[in-house]
C-alpha cells in the first residue's frame, strides 16, 4: 500500500512538471513569428512573411537575446538567433516582404484628372515594386497621367502631372540636330506637353 502511494506521488509529481514546463512552452512564441517581428522592427516594410522556416536546433525557451541576419533578407535568409549560455540557433527561411503602392483601378487614359475612383492601394513585392512607384494616394488625387496605363497598374511619379507645361496648339521651338547640322525653326504642338513628357508637333515653317 505505501509502495502504491510513494508510486502514485512520484508520478503525480512528474506529471505537474510536465505540465508546467508544457505551459511555459505555450507562452513562448513561435520563431518564425520572432523573426518577422524582428524583420519588421528593422526594415521599412509594410509587412513580411516567413515561409519554409528551418532550424538548426530546437531553440530555447524565451525570446532570443539577439539576432544576426547573415544573408539574405528579402528572399532565402539565414538568421543566427543568440541565446544565453552561448547558444546559438541557425534559421534558414523564404522571407518575403511587401509595400502598398498606389495603382490603377480601372484602365485610365492619358491626361484625365485622377479621382478616388480611379486609384487603390495594392499589396505588392518589394522586389516587383517598379522605381518611383507612389506610396500615398493622397499624392495622385487630382493629377492628370502624362501616358495612358491598363488597370491594377502601379503608378509611378514620372507618369503624373499637375497642368500641362505647354497646352495643345501652343508655339514651342523646334530643334534637330544630326551630326554638325543644327535646325531650329517654329512649331505647334498637337497635345497637351508635360515635362519629362514626348509630344507631337508640326512644323509651321513647312
């Protein structure tokens, strides 16, 4: 009978350290979710997912006390997660990021005025996000588009403009140059002209 109870206490007593260390386990969080948080706090993206996370070892408990990226970043990483003791776990991951931008909600034609309408903000790939892609809706409100784009398009600043720099049917001066031979002459513009813009113009000398 007493060899029954000292039995049954021992094993009620491993099972509560079981428990124990089961629950402080629970409260650990999850290292792909360390290292986005990690990713996030320092790098200036919108957001980011870990993908296909691998570990060198079975970390310890609690948070890393630091964390090294080594390459990578976006696109296959390896971490160095730095524990106590000189602990250190390897994690190797797809780390994706991504920035909302600003694109076409429909397809828009050149020289409209843009309108909420218009214009949405999109989640995309920092490493699909073309230069001078614009971030803030606010900034093409009311801008007219220098080219004509199809829907679900990021915007980018070179295609906007506020009013045009030289109205259809304006007089520009036209200038040709081929090898030494430099022409000048009068001409009219057949669109609206904006800058860092091409334009159609006809020749009034001619």
């Amino acid at each position: 009978m007493m060899n029954a109870a000292r039995s049954f206490l021992v094993f009620f007593v491993i099972a509560l350290a079981a428990c124990a260390s089961s629950a402080a386990h629970a409260g650990d969080r999850a290292p792909a979710e360390i290292l986005r948080t990690y990713v996030l706090e320092h790098r200036p993206w919108a957001d980011v997912e870990v993908r296909n996370l691998a570990l060198s070892a079975d970390p310890p408990a609690g948070s890393p006390r630091r964390i090294v990226v080594e390459k990578g970043l976006p696109g296959r990483t390896v971490f160095a997660m730095e524990y106590g003791d000189g602990v250190t776990v390897k994690a190797t991951a797809d780390v994706a990021a991504f920035e909302e931008v600003a694109a076409s909600a429909r397809p828009i034609s050149r020289e409209r005025a843009l309108t909420e309408g218009d214009v949405c903000l999109v989640r995309m790939a920092v490493e699909k996000i073309p230069t001078g892609a614009v971030t803030d809706l606010r900034a093409v409100i009311g801008k007219t588009l220098t080219r004509s784009i199809g829907a679900n398009l990021p915007i980018v600043d070179r295609y906007l403009a506020g009013s045009p720099l030289v109205k259809r049917g304006g007089k520009v001066i036209l200038l040709v140059e081929t090898g030494r031979i430099r022409i000048t002459t009068t001409g009219q513009t057949r669109d609206n002209a904006y800058v860092n813009s091409s334009v159609r113009a006809v020749n009034l000398a001619s």
